[in-house]
C-alpha cells in the first residue's frame, strides 16, 4: 500500500480508499481498476458475464462479481465508477446513490488519474487511435522512458496496460460521448474524423465539434490529421499537421512495399527521415506518423523511433493472424465502421486476391446511422458472409440487423447466417468451391473470440 501517498497528488482521491467499477470486464475499465491497485486502492468490481478480463483480474486478487446486484455496494466502498455503457437505472448505481456513495462515469476517473502524472499524450480519432496509441508506446518504450500506458485494446507485449513511472502517461481518449472531453492533456492526437456515434452526437457537426474541443485543450501542442477540419480553431498549443500532403507539417511519401508492411520517407523538422514499418495497410503508415510526430516533439532521439517501429508487434484484432485453416490463413481485425473496413480490405488486397469476410455488425444503430456506407464497403472482399448483430447495449432492431445490411450490400456473393453452425457450413462450402486465400473475421463484438467454435484449429 506504499503507492497510496502518492494520491496526495490529486484532491480528488482524498478519502477515497476503496474503489468498485461496474462494467469491469471493459478493456478500458480492467486496466483502470489494476492501475488504481498499483496506487494502493482497494478495488472491487461487477461484470454481466465472465471474460478473460475479469478472469485475470480475480487471478490478481480482485474481487468481481459476474452480476449487477445492489448487494454489490457496501458501505465501506467510497467511490464508484461506471462504464458509458452503464444507465442510471442500473442496480448498482441506485444503491451507491441510496447510500451517499460518490460516483463518477469511466472518462472521468481515467482524466483523475490522468493527474497523477507529470505529462500526458492523449490520441483519438474516429479511426487508428489504438494503433497510434500502441506504436507510440512502443517508441517510447525503447527510448527507456518508462511510459504508463492505458490503451483500448490489446498489445502481444503488455496487453491494455503498462504501468511504468509516473513521468509520461500515454492514453487512448475515446470519443464514444464525448468522453475525451475530460482529459487535459499536454499533447493531443486525433487521428481523424468520420461518421460515427451519431446516435449519441446526432450530427457531424456537433460529433466535429467536440474532436476541436478536446484538439484546443492540450496545453503545449496538438497533433491533427486534417487541416481543413482544425484551420480555424482558435488554440494556445502549436498544431501539427499529419498525413501524406506537402502541405501538411509533417508528410509520408515514397512508400514502398515489403513482404510484411512498408518502408517510406518522411519530411519531419525540415528534414527527410526513412523509416521501415511491419504491417500491412497505407493507413497504419498514418498512424504511424502521429506516433513518430509525437515522440519527435518530445524529443525522443530518431534512432529509438526506429527501433519502435520496427520492434512493434501489433495488436490482438488488428491484421492479427489466428491460425491456418485448410492452409488457408485467418486474420483476425477490429474494423467495424465502413471506413475502417475499406482501409481494412484495401491493405489486405496488396497482399491477397481472394478474400473471404465474415463480418458481424456491430449495433444497430451504427447500420442504420451508416447503412449507405456499408453497403459498398466490402468492394475488396472476394465473398461476404454476414453473422448475427452484436448488440452491446442496444434492444433488438429488425430494421437494421445483419439481414437489413444483406438486403443492400452490393458484393454478389454474399451470404447471412443464423449461429454459428451456419457460419461453420457456409466456410467449409466456400472453400470446396472457390479459390480463397484468405479468410477475415471482421468486427468490434464477439465474433473474433469465437473462432476456434466456428472452425476447427486443430
């Protein structure tokens, strides 16, 4: 418990001794509740289901419970966090409320911690802040700068959380409502901006907005991927710009592609850098250049940025190969939003010719907001088959399911299924009767943790 002193740097945690998370098993949430351990907190928490996460947190000593009870919430607990996908009716909120027990939503509690860290590198973006977050970690990290890191998904080194020192704070900052709008970082990343959320932001406008907002809150400097999105926001902090234009601060150009990703110079500082990167995709050649913006305004020397990229190993779920099934191998990747996917597809084709897809929607909400977009978005795609609809938080829509998406999806050859024995059948007959060299899981649900259900690993 020697770490509980250094809360002192922060008055919010004074009093604050015992901390329980509802929603737990989040990726966010399970690297929250272990770094609040790390601080010397008592941590306890609730999911609806068990999961590697929770199962690895109870293998720590943590108590969780896999249901949202009221007799969850005891007196001793003296804070409260819940996920954004948590609602006020939920159990466990009425009893902390009953009982006088502060709560606070995930975003929030993420930016307190924030604080107890000398400086902090926030990335968000509609699409490749994951990545970005991972590669620079990576970066700073060979530079032996100790980072602690919190990131929404999981890295082959260190999974959703690296506790280092508490110099440098590197964190993903969600934009699902607004809750990157909490965090005050020294420098700020977003990515880029697209269509997404709107069921919680209801136009582009207001979703563009809020990315402004939280570009002008870093203190020293913000690093952009569009001008013509950030042009005219008023800002204290030095912008930068990113992406594959001379007219942007700092360019990609000259890619080249190798058997596993790319080698491409870069214009950063006035000067023409080469760099080598180990993955597939021109857009992870993108972020890749935030991360290599970032760790050169923090002054990290170009020989550890090198040795970051070229070190990285990816990201569970992202162009992450599974196995070989008949010798055929299986990706695993993440792309949920039509953008994505494309990107997705597109860095897949440089490298296969016939693709097999198998995509599951990610809430219906997302389908009907963007179902104009999905519907030409798997153009790299040889076949598509569509699984049932992830509904995370969201009641069931007939209107906007996986078989409202097969209804308007232009690629010919495109399958729906019902469960998983469909899905199952419908491969093998594929691969008896077409020339696949591929084959994708696509998806931000459950789909990709079912694989070795669906095909036979062995």
């Amino acid at each position: 418990m020697e770490n509980i002193n250094k809360l002192s740097k922060n008055p919010f945690f004074d009093g604050i001794k015992k901390v329980h998370f509802i929603g737990i098993g989040g990726v966010s949430m399970s690297a929250l509740a272990r770094l609040s351990r790390h601080f010397g907190l008592s941590v306890t928490g609730s999911d609806l289901r068990q999961s590697k996460e929770t199962m690895e947190l109870m293998s720590i000593g943590i108590d969780v419970k896999l249901s949202h009870a009221g007799d969850n919430i005891i007196n001793d607990i003296d804070l409260v966090v819940y996920s954004g996908a948590i609602n006020s009716d939920n159990p466990e909120i009425i009893s902390a409320v009953r009982l006088g027990i502060k709560t606070v939503e995930r975003s929030v509690y993420l930016a307190q911690i924030s604080k107890l860290y000398d400086y902090v590198i926030a990335v968000s973006g509609t699409h490749g802040k994951t990545t970005t977050t991972a590669i620079l970690s990576q970066i700073f990290i060979k530079a032996k700068l100790d980072p602690t890191i919190h990131i929404g998904g999981n890295t082959n080194e260190y999974g959703n959380l690296r506790i280092g020192g508490e110099k440098v704070f590197i964190t993903e900052a969600c934009e699902y409502r607004n809750s990157m709008s909490q965090l005050k970082p020294n420098i700020a990343v977003v990515t880029n901006i697209d269509d997404d959320h709107l069921d919680y932001y209801k136009t582009k406008k207001n979703l563009i907005k809020a990315f402004q907002e939280f570009e002008v809150s870093a203190t020293d400097y913000s690093v952009v991927g569009s001008l013509r999105k950030f042009r005219k926001v008023n800002s204290l902090n030095q912008q930068i710009s990113v992406g594959f234009s001379q007219k942007q601060s700092v360019f990609a150009k000259d890619l080249k592609r190798t058997k596993y990703g790319y080698i491409f110079r870069v214009f950063i500082n006035g000067k023409w850098k080469k760099f080598k990167l180990k993955m597939y995709g021109r857009h992870n050649v993108h972020n890749a250049l935030f991360a290599i913006t970032v760790a050169s305004i923090y002054g990290v020397k170009l020989r550890h940025i090198r040795r970051g990229l070229k070190s990285f190993k990816g990201l569970h779920r992202r162009y992450e190969k599974v196995c070989e099934y008949k010798d055929i191998p299986v990706l695993s990747d993440y792309a949920h939003h039509p953008t994505e996917i494309i990107h997705s597809l597109k860095g897949l084709s440089e490298h296969y010719k016939n693709i097999l897809v198998v995509f599951q929607p990610h809430t219906y909400s997302r389908t009907r907001n963007l179902i104009k977009e999905f519907a030409t978005c798997f153009g790299g795609a040889k076949k598509l088959i569509l699984y049932p609809t992830y509904a995370a938080r969201e009641k069931y829509d007939r209107m906007a399911d996986e078989n409202a998406l097969y209804d308007v999806v232009t690629l010919k050859k495109k399958y729906v299924v019902k469960n998983d024995t469909e899905l199952r059948y419908t491969i093998n007959r594929l691969l008896k009767n077409s020339k696949i060299d591929l084959i994708l899981f696509l998806g931000a649900g459950d789909i990709c943790e079912r694989i070795d259900k669906i095909i036979d690993m062995h």
